[in-house]
C-alpha cells in the first residue's frame, strides 16, 4: 500500500510532544496531569545540558493511542501557570531524520 494510503490512526503515535510548559515544572507533576487522560507509561521533561535547567518542553507517552488522542483534546491550549500547553503527537521519525545526510531518499 503507498504510503499516502496508509490508514491515519496506525501512524499516529502514543508519544506526545508537550511544550510551553512552565519551567518549574517536574517529570512527577507532567506524569500527575496526564494521568487525567489515562495510563501514562512515560514522562520526560527536556533540560538544558549545560545548567541542567527545563527547556520548557517534554514527552509523554500514553499507554494506547485512544489515551494519547484523549490527552491532545483535554491538555491542548489548557492554561497552567499563566502558560497555554501545547500537546500534540509526537512526529513519526524516519530512519533518515537528519536532513544533512545525503543518502536518504
């Protein structure tokens, strides 16, 4: 089947990107709040490497794609801390995700 005709909701991810989040914010407090979506088998907040301060961004992983899909309707553009969150799929990466390598097609 070409790629194009790929059913929409086999590509879709459990994984979840979540941004604009308040940078006081801890990996136990992202995986409380999306726990009201459903089972979260992951949270992980992204921090500078240098400070080791929140980059104001993270992932979160559902345990089912219904979850994940409930999580991205009941977070998305939710207010937390003066802070609009920003929850939408995490993008399917390809073997090839690095646009400098010159042997993906």
């Amino acid at each position: 089947m070409p790629p194009d005709k790929i059913d929409k909701e086999k590509l879709m991810s459990k994984r979840l990107s979540v941004g604009n989040l308040p940078h006081q914010m801890t990996r136990e407090q992202l995986q409380t709040l999306f726990s009201e979506a459903g089972l979260v088998a992951s949270a992980r907040i992204i921090t500078y490497l240098h400070n080791g301060q929140t980059c104001g961004f993270g992932f979160v992983e559902m345990k089912t794609q219904e979850e994940s899909q409930k999580a991205i309707d009941m977070l998305n553009g939710r207010y937390l801390d003066g802070r609009s969150l920003v929850v939408k799929a995490d993008r399917l990466q390809s073997k090839c995700s690095f646009s400098r390598r010159r042997n993906c097609r």
